[in-house]
C-alpha cells in the first residue's frame, strides 16, 4: 500500500482520490487507521474518525504523531461539535421547515424547534417551559 499518496492526497484536499485508495487497501495496521481518520477529520465526520484515531494509537501505542494527535483531537473540547453545528462545512437543519432555526440569534445554541420540543416535554409531565405555547 501506498501510504505516502493517501497522504499526499489528503494534504492536497483530494480527499476522494485519498479515500478511493484507502478503501481499495483496508490493511488494518496503524498508518492506515491514522490515515483514514484524517480524511474522515477533513469530512467533519468527528465520532468515526476519533474512533479510527483510537485504534491508530492502540495498534502503535508508542507513535508519537497518532498519540499527539489523539491529544490535539481530544483537547478540543466544546469545538469539537462547534465544527458541526455552527461549521460552514455543512449547515446544519434542525428538522424545521423554517429557516430561522438554523441561524440561532442569540448564544443558548438552542433553535424554536428544540426550545418547542423542550416545552412539549415539560408540559408532558405537568410543567410548562414557555406558556405562551
């Protein structure tokens, strides 16, 4: 396996030719895990690269560059969902038709439709979260 192209590839931002050769030559050792959770990084898809990621570092505990990057990757904390759900890689809908859901004016990071269904909850068990609903 060509481990350098996929790299190159990614580092490049061609991330379907990357993919196509990684896919092509599933090793299961380290590299390839390392690999593979980078491009799944650039796709913002965090929880399967995070677990490639794991396995990278299980597989050659003693690897610095894969044991650093789970460090940068686990220290990004509240971002680490921050790219997703306010990220312009991919806008996010809340399963609303309306469109000011999505553009949350203030910083609750909650939309109509969640604070809709948060009042639906409360009102289930005997509360009300906004009366006026």
């Amino acid at each position: 396996m060509n481990y350098d192209l996929a790299q190159n590839l990614i580092d490049i931002n061609d991330f379907d030719s990357a993919e196509s050769i990684l896919k092509n030559n599933h090793c299961n050792d380290s590299t390839w895990h390392y690999l593979y959770s980078k491009l799944l990084l650039s796709k913002q898809w965090f929880d399967e690269a995070l677990n490639h990621l794991k396995i990278a570092c299980d597989l050659a505990p003693d690897n610095y560059i894969y044991n650093n990057e789970l460090l940068k990757f686990l220290g990004r904390g509240r971002r680490y969902s921050d790219d997703y759900y306010r990220g312009g890689y991919r806008h996010r809908n809340r399963g609303c038709s309306c469109c000011c859901c999505d553009d949350c004016c203030c910083d609750c990071n909650f939309s109509c439709c969640d604070l809709i269904c948060l009042d639906s909850c409360c009102e289930c068990m005997g509360g009300d979260l906004i009366d006026c609903i």
